[in-house]
C-alpha cells in the first residue's frame, strides 16, 4: 500500500469518528441569493465611511429609487433569483471573469502572488539540482493524493464546528492553465486526462524549456537519483546556449499582447505544438540563476550590507524574476503551479491565481516541505545508471521578426514592471495571533484594524479594502469580500489618533465595537450574504436583461468603493513562509499577512509611479508597526475591560443560509479564509 495512500486512509477515519453529524454523502449546499435589502442597506454602511457626505447622500437616494416596491432592483433580483436555479454556483462564472479572465493587466504581481520558502542555501550546483530532484518527488507525493481525489475533507473550525468545505480548488492545481485571449482569458481545465497519457513537468532554464518525463512506462514515479540526473543533463545543454530566444517573458506581457503574440506563434505548427505541451505539464520547474543582495533594494540593511538577501529581495524573485537581466523570461506566467529553485538557495513558487486561493497552495506547499524535511533523515539510495532514459526533450521555437519584437517589447515590460513595484516585509515581534485571543478578540480582526489604523496615521483617511472571505462551505465556492473600513473603525482611528478628544477606556470600547462590526461583517460574508457577489449578480444582470447598467453601477461612488486601495488577505502557515503581491491600484496597497503564534508577517506592496507621494511601503509598514504598539499599549493599560465582549455576533447571523447534517439537515457553521 502507497504510504501516502494510508496515511489519507487513517485520516479519514478518524475524521469521520471526529465528525459523525455530517453527511459527506449529501452534496453541499449552493450559495444563497441573498436578500435586495439587505444587501443594499449594508452596501451604504461600507461607503458611508469612505466618500464624502455630498456623495454618500446621492448614493443613499440611488438606492432608493433602485429598491423601490416594482422598482429595478426588485426586477433584477427576481430573474437572479431564478438563475440561481438552473446553476451549481450562480456567481462562480461571472466572478471568474470579473476579477481574472477579463483583468487586462499582466499577470506578474498584480495577478500572480508570490511564495518564498523558508531560507536555505546551496554550494554548489549539484546541492541546487539535489534540492529540485526532491521537490518534484514531494509534489508527486502529494499529486498521488489529488489524482485518486482522496484528499481529506476540509472541516469548518468555528460557528457549527465540523461542517464539511468543497475542495475542488484543490484538485485543480496540476490540471489547470490560463490561455491568453484578445477579450478575455479562457481558463483550461484538463480534468479528464487519458490515465495512460505521460506526466511530465516543463524545466525552464536559461530561458529555455524542456520536457521531462518523470514516469516510467509502467506509470512509477522516476527515482529521485534518476530526476537529479535528467535535471542535470538540462542544466549542462542549457547553459551552454549563450543566446537563447527569451520567449518567457511573452507570458509577462499585457494579455491583449500576448495573445496576439501566441496567435502569431500558433501559425507555425512546431510552435503550437511546444505551446500545446506547456499546458498540458503537470506544473514548472524553473532553474534560476543567482541573484545579488542589493538588487533593487533601496534600504541600507545589515542583511544587505553582508551580502545576505533579505526576506524583501528573495520576495521580488519570486513575484517577478528581477527583470531582463535575471531571470525574468525564465518564467511561464499562465501555467498554474510554477516552482523556483535559484542557485543561491532562494527557493518558492509563483502561482496564477484564477484557478484556487492560497490555502489550497499553502497545504501543497506544507506537505512538500514536511515530505523533504523527512527524506534529509534518510539515507539517498543510489540507483544505477539512467543511460536508458531518454534525454528530455528540448522545445525548439521558430521565431520570426514580429515575434521578435514582441519579445523586446516584454522584456522592457517587465523591467518598467520591477523598477515600479515597491515592496517591504514587516516582521512585527511582540506579540502573534495569541495575544488577541487573551483579551477575546479575533485575531483576524485584531489586524484588519491595525491595517485601518495605519492608513489613517499616513493619509488621515480611510479606503476601499478588500479582504478575501472564504465561501468553500457552498459547493463551487471561492471567496466574497469582507469590508474592513467602517464607521466604527474610523471613529476609532481618529480616537487613537487624537482628532477626537477620548481616554483610553473609551478608545478601548471604541476598539470592541469596530472589532465586532468586523468579526459580525466577516461572519455574513463567509455564510453567503456577502456585498460584492451580490452585487455583481445583479449587475451582469442588468447587462443581460436590459441590455444597460442603472443608476446603482454607473454611480461614480460605485466604481470608487470598487477601487480596492487597501487589498488585503491572510495566508498563514506554519513554516517561515512569505506571500506577496501588488496593489491592485496605481494609489493603493497589497497587504499579505501571516500570523504565527508570537509573531506578524506582513509583506506590504504599492507602485513608486504613483501621483501621491505619500503612498510608501516603508511608510506604511513602519506605521503598521506603530499601530501594532498602539493597541498592544492601550489594552495594556485596561486589560480587564479589554476582554470585555459587549456585543453577540452570534444571533444576528442569518438563520435561512444553512448546510447539510445527518440529524436536522441544516447548520449554520461558518470559516474565515486562512
């Protein structure tokens, strides 16, 4: 029995004794149309804080008209109403398009996040291929998993603990690719592959891909000693091509470019064929070159100054290959999974995110660390000589003057890309995600706050922010949006700040109240009576029924609160793992935060081309860090009424948006995206 085979087994068991109130025959439940009214009356609580009263006013009467009895509104949400019947997931379509296929922008950072390993180093080339070798052997470990689609269901933690979350996500990592289109993006799944068809991973190095077979034909997996040697006869052959067509960096390029530059390709039937076994890879392997401690590092730090890279250019990477002169056309930006093995040690993935959120990566990666932390205790066995194997394949491109200068033109992309994105890694040390829970906070909402009160310290105002809210419990689900800037965190802020004259027993109630608001928006969302969906169910829609937009989306308030200048989400883990991304404005910032036991991650992003010269991710970060010490003092001084709780979220959760269990049918359980 394949041990990965039994462990899943085990687990399972034991999850279902855990759990023996839920059905995991039944299927899970489709996400809720919520209610018009609702929604529209939570809508104006999430732009009240961020517009000014003229325009909230406005807002207020578009709204009314828009609810009216008969009125628009009302029309809309009953022909929502009716094609949330005849689909499994009535928003996961047309959210799909909205915040992936249709973004026009390049995928590289403000699509794309990136992942960085834990820190490591290699002596030599054979430790960097060594280390390669193992990852694939562990990404296989786990694919085993996937491919007999046994991995273990995912269980809410909190609110109906035990209910069961889809996992589909998960099983599309290695099957998935994102195709380049003039309109939009067509996301390609190959679900339903032929068993007898050859897996194989494509090798990007030196700016040159190769395919290599990692089954044998009685479909085992190659030794790891047999994997270490084909990578290196790719690394030998590669390096010595000293003038290679960079055609990577196409994949970094705009999408309307690049799909005119792949169309173009496609006219010569070698190329289409290389572009046919790229999708159809299991994932990336790319073999960078090393990379110095200062590149692109404005801040003078110790690490830096020893020529050790920091956490903030190991992240830069990853996120977009340090740019023409390193290793950013050593990339395949649209396949799914795209692992990183630099031959300074620097190791982690780049991953297109339209197929799955973080933590379905975030598991995959923490099995593969945990799978190579286990093979270093033991012994390699040695295999005899792989002579009979095949040498992989090389994928020679014909490439005429028009592709030509499409690749030019992606290789000063991508530079102007690097030069732009300006990034900083806090690591905040004095307390982690225990220390709310001390005073029965949550620990999530405890920094969602801490991100408002940073803001207000650098610009003296409050934003559109985005957090990520996981919807995993409604089959085909993927996220909503929870609102963290509120009216209640911004009487806070400006507590804290001195603009309102308060002691610090009122700063602390005002903090209880803006948390709870927080946590009860948070816990609506998750349970599929979120804004954003709706909204956007309504809207595409309007578009599609009456052939134009009302009042409601062509609103200037409407296209501003959609305009994320606080893009926020957490991704922990248990290894010293870091996750980053762009700002997904030109005048905004990406916050990717990471809450370990005693600590805070945050790897803070914004544009250096940006009009408002205030917009820094030093700044911010630094203000973050003061935030953190702020509230850390101000509970300090009034523990006790800190952990005061004044407010039940509990009951004004929805009663009707309920799930699948053995006794009663329903539940109201509830996770918030980890």
């Amino acid at each position: 029995v394949h041990p990965v085979k039994e462990f899943v087994r085990r687990i399972s068991s034991k999850d279902l004794d855990e759990y023996p109130n839920w059905d995991l025959s039944r299927p899970l439940p489709k996400l809720p149309v919520p209610d018009l009214h609702a929604t529209l009356t939570m809508y104006l609580k999430l732009v009240e804080p961020v517009v000014s009263e003229e325009k909230y006013a406005n807002t207020a009467r578009i709204v009314q008209e828009f609810i009216r009895p008969g009125g628009v509104g009302e029309q809309l949400q009953k022909q929502l109403v009716e094609t949330a019947k005849t689909k499994d997931n009535w928003v996961s379509d047309w959210w799909l398009d909205d915040m992936y296929l249709c973004n026009p922008l390049p995928l590289p950072v403000n699509s794309n996040p990136g992942l960085v390993f834990p820190r490591t180093s290699f002596e030599s080339e054979r430790e960097q291929l060594r280390f390669a070798a193992q990852l694939i052997t562990g990404i296989f470990d786990y694919k085993t998993i996937l491919d007999d689609r046994n991995l273990p269901v995912e269980r809410v933690r909190h609110h109906r603990k035990g209910q069961p979350l889809c996992m589909e996500q998960y099983y599309r990592l290695f099957s998935s690719y994102r195709r380049p289109g003039t309109e939009k993006d067509q996301q390609i799944l190959n679900m339903n592959r032929d068993p007898f068809d050859p897996e194989y991973v494509i090798v990007a190095c030196n700016d040159q891909f190769y395919v290599m077979n990692v089954m044998t034909s009685g479909k085992e997996l190659l030794s790891e000693e047999d994997i270490y040697n084909q990578l290196r006869r790719i690394s030998k052959d590669a390096n010595s091509c000293s003038n290679p067509p960079r055609l990577g960096v196409l994949t970094s390029e705009r999408r309307k470019q690049w799909a005119v530059a792949r169309e173009q390709l496609c006219q010569d039937a070698k190329n289409k064929a290389n572009l046919d076994l790229i999708e159809r890879s299991c994932f990336i392997l790319c073999l960078d070159k090393p990379i110095d401690a200062s590149f692109n590092h404005e801040a003078s730090t110790e690490q830096t100054s020893s020529g050790v890279r920091d956490d903030t250019n190991r992240s830069l990477q990853l996120l977009h290959g340090m740019g023409s002169k390193h290793n950013g056309a050593n990339r395949w930006y649209d396949k799914t999974m795209q692992f990183v093995v630099s031959a300074d040690g620097n190791t982690g993935l780049n991953y297109e995110h339209s197929v799955s959120e973080g933590i379905a990566v975030i598991k995959l990666i923490e099995h593969i660390l945990a799978y190579m932390e286990e093979m270093k205790t033991k012994r390699l066995r040695r295999f005899p000589s792989i002579c009979d194997l095949p040498h992989p394949q090389k994928l020679e491109w014909h490439i005429d003057k028009q592709t030509e200068a499409h690749i030019q033109s992606g290789l000063e992309e991508i530079d102007k890309l690097v030069d732009d994105l300006d990034l900083y890694i806090l690591r905040f040390d004095m307390f982690g995600r225990e220390y709310p829970k001390t005073v029965n906070m949550s620990p999530d909402s405890f920094v969602q706050l801490a991100l408002q009160l940073a803001h207000y310290k650098v610009h003296k105002y409050l934003v559109p922010t985005y957090e990520s809210a996981s919807i995993r419990r409604f089959h085909l689900g993927r996220v909503d949006v929870i609102h963290a800037a509120s009216m209640a965190a911004l009487q806070w802020v400006k507590a804290m700040e001195g603009d309102v004259k308060t002691t610090n027993e009122q700063k602390l109630k005002l903090l209880r109240e803006a948390i709870e608001h927080q946590t009860e928006h948070m816990l609506k969302t998750i349970l599929g009576h979120g804004v954003d969906n709706h909204m956007l169910g309504l809207r595409v829609t309007a578009e599609s029924v009456m052939g134009k937009l009302p009042d409601l989306f062509t609103d200037p308030v409407y296209v501003e609160c959609n305009q994320f200048r606080l893009s926020t989400s957490q991704v922990s883990t248990t290894t010293d793992a870091l996750i980053c991304y762009g700002a997904v404005v030109p005048n905004g910032y990406g916050a990717a935060y990471n809450l370990h036991t005693d600590s805070i991650v945050v790897c803070i992003s914004c544009w250096r081309d940006c009009p408002n010269p205030d917009i820094s991710a030093l700044r911010y970060g630094e203000a973050l860090r003061q935030a953190f010490e702020d509230m850390h003092e101000m509970i300090q001084a009034n523990v006790e009424l800190a952990k005061i709780n004044t407010v039940s979220t509990e009951s004004k959760i929805p009663e009707e948006n309920l799930a699948t269990t053995k006794e009663n049918g329903e539940s109201d359980s509830a996770e918030k995206q980890q």
